[in-house]
C-alpha cells in the first residue's frame, strides 16, 4: 500500500503544474536554508568580534587596540575605529573643503554613522528572501493542493467511483502539497525572527563602540557612562 501513497505518488500521478510547485517549494526551503546557515554563521564571527572590541579599551594606546581587533578586513569594528581614524585626520589635515564647515564632532559623527548603516544594510542581506519565503510559501502549497484536488475529483468523476477509499487517496495526497508549504514557511519565519534578534544585539553592540569612539577622536577621552556619574577615561592616542 506504501507504494500507491505519499510525496513520490503525487510526483509521479502530478502533471506539470503539481511538480513545478514541489520544485519551487524546494528550491524556496533550499535559499531559506542557505540563508539562515549564512546568517547564522555570520552572526557567530561578529559576536566574536564584539566580545574583542570589549577589550579594545584595555590597550595602551590605538595602534594596539587594533591589534587586538585582528586582522580582518570584514570585522566591523575593526572597520568603524579605522574609518573614525581616517575621518578625524582628515578633517584635521586638509583645508578648502565642504566639510570645514563642520567641527570635527560633526564630521566624525556623519562618518561613523555611515559606516554603521552600511554595514546594517549588509547584516540585513537575504532576509527579504526569509521574508518573502515565509509568507509565500504557504500560499504556493495551498495553490498545489487546490490544483491536485481539482484533478483528483475531475478523474473521480470520469471513473464513476466516489467511494470514500476512493477519494481519501488522492485528495490526501493533494493535501501533502499544503503540509509542503508550511515545512517551508515555518523554518524561514523561525529563521527570520531569530536572525533579527542576533543582528539587533550586534548592531547595538556597534553603535556603543562607535559612542565611544567619536568620544575618543573627538576628545581624547573615552565616556564611561555609569548609574552613578558619568567619568571620562582618558586614553592614550595612538
């Protein structure tokens, strides 16, 4: 009986709208996959670098604060104290420009913001996709499932038979095409939602650094504000 039944039955009895949704649905759940794999990953490294960016303001001076931060160009952190470094120096080192007429505070703060939203913009990539899966794909297996009843009770029709162990086979099987749509919907949704909150904890963790960092190039001084007071810890520039 297992052989008239299942996913590989409606494949085979399918014509070539029910197989072109299975494959969409499967191509869907492989991009949702690759995505939240990716993402994950990604989220795993730049947690890794906010715990060093943590221990940036231990160093001696800026030069070894970046040692700390690695070598990797792809570190966020890493990228925002050097693009704050650059910044400050030519604001500082240059003359007849547009931006002289914005302090120093200004012009930091404009740079490092950019920074920030480029690097948001590629922390966000490919959660459209998620997005569009979870809300898709549900609907596209609901489309399959109507199309193969339709066929299931137009062949019933032709055969005369309309028995009940006549017509559960095929209209469950038109079913699977639904319970498909959502085994691909409910992991992007799952997998959106958690992605949003990994990329909200490192976004959050990167506005403070770069907080301090425009106290930093500004000032001289990194703010430490506690409940208590606010304290200006000086450092030494590098």
């Amino acid at each position: 009986m297992e052989s008239h039944f299942g996913i590989t039955n409606v494949w085979i009895q399918g014509d070539f709208v029910t197989r072109a949704v299975a494959v969409l649905l499967l191509g869907m759940s492989l991009a949702s996959w690759i995505v939240i794999i990716i993402k994950a990953l990604d989220i795993v490294k730049f947690k890794k670098d906010a715990r060093a960016a943590r221990d940036f303001w231990h160093s001696e001076d800026f030069a070894a604060g970046l040692t700390k931060l690695g070598r990797d160009p792809a570190n966020p952190f890493r990228h925002l104290a050097l693009e704050g470094r650059e910044a400050t120096a030519h604001h500082r080192n240059t003359q007849a420009h547009l931006h002289d007429s914005l302090d120093v505070s200004d012009w930091v703060t404009r740079c490092l913001r950019n920074c920030i939203d480029e690097f948001t913009a590629r922390l966000q990539s490919g959660l459209a996709i998620l997005a569009s899966v979870g809300s898709t794909a549900p609907f596209i297996g609901l489309f399959g499932t109507v199309w193969g009843i339709y066929h299931a009770l137009v062949a019933i029709g032709s055969s005369g038979q309309s028995t009940i162990d006549k017509v559960a086979g095929p209209i469950g099987e038109a079913l699977i095409m639904t319970a498909l749509g959502l085994a691909v919907a409910i992991p992007a949704v799952l997998g959106y939602n958690a992605l949003v909150r990994g990329n909200k904890s490192i976004l959050n963790n990167l506005n403070s650094f770069a907080h301090d960092l425009h106290a930093y190039f500004v000032t001289g001084a990194r703010v430490n504000v506690s409940s208590e007071s606010s304290k200006v810890l000086p450092i030494k520039k590098g």
